[in-house]
C-alpha cells in the first residue's frame, strides 16, 4: 500500500469491518484466516494516496489472495468498493478504494453489501 506508521491496534470500527468481510463477502474459504481474533490485528501502514485503507503487514512482498469483495453504499448514496486481502493464512491489508471519491472514510455496517445485493443498496 505504501506509507508505514507506528504500529497501533486495530481500531473496532476497523474490526467489525473485517469480521464482516470475512463473514459475509468471502470469495474463497477463509477458515484459515480465522485463526487468530480479528482484534490482535495492529495496523502498520496506511496508504499513500489519504484513503481509509490500512496493512496488518509490513512485508507485503508475495502473491496475496483475495479474501473478500464487497461495496458500501453511504446514505447520500456515494459508493466505496472494500476488499480483503491475505497471504499465508495472515491477514494482510483491508482495501478501501473510491467509486465515488469517498474512500477516505470508513463505512458503517449498515452500509455494506455483497455485490449481489447491490440493487436493494441503490
């Protein structure tokens, strides 16, 4: 993603996210990324362009897979797409990218929805 910080725990705004994601917007079987609790992630990197989206991993070299792909649809009807990526069983990075030039916000999950249930958002 690019810019690194100092290492914070993940906020709980940022695990109900991911915990969603995992939950409900899979797009493989995700049973070896839950392991570990969602809550003993640490956000190490944030990216450069001022989105929402954060790294679990400062070595982000490798292939990394796709765990989940879902879409936000905010009240005022803008859109952000959220993606999930892993490598090695680890969590690696949520992706939050722009449809609608608000992706440096984060979505409540009263927002989310799988891609599928687009039309019932919109």
């Amino acid at each position: 993603m690019g810019r690194s910080i100092a290492a914070r725990a993940i906020s709980p705004r940022e695990t109900v996210l991911v915990e969603w994601l995992l939950d409900h917007a899979a797009v493989r079987d995700v049973t070896t990324y839950r392991t570990k609790p969602v809550s003993v992630l640490q956000v190490v990197g944030r990216c450069e362009c001022g989105c929402a989206s954060v790294d679990f991993q400062a070595d982000v070299s490798g292939p990394s897979e796709m765990l989940s792909d879902a879409l936000a649809v905010y009240p005022d009807k803008t859109k952000s797409g959220l993606i999930l990526w892993g490598r090695n069983g680890e969590i690696q990075s949520l992706e939050i990218y722009e449809m609608d030039h608000v992706a440096d916000r984060l979505p409540e999950i009263a927002d989310l929805c799988r891609w599928e249930d687009m039309s019932r958002m919109t």
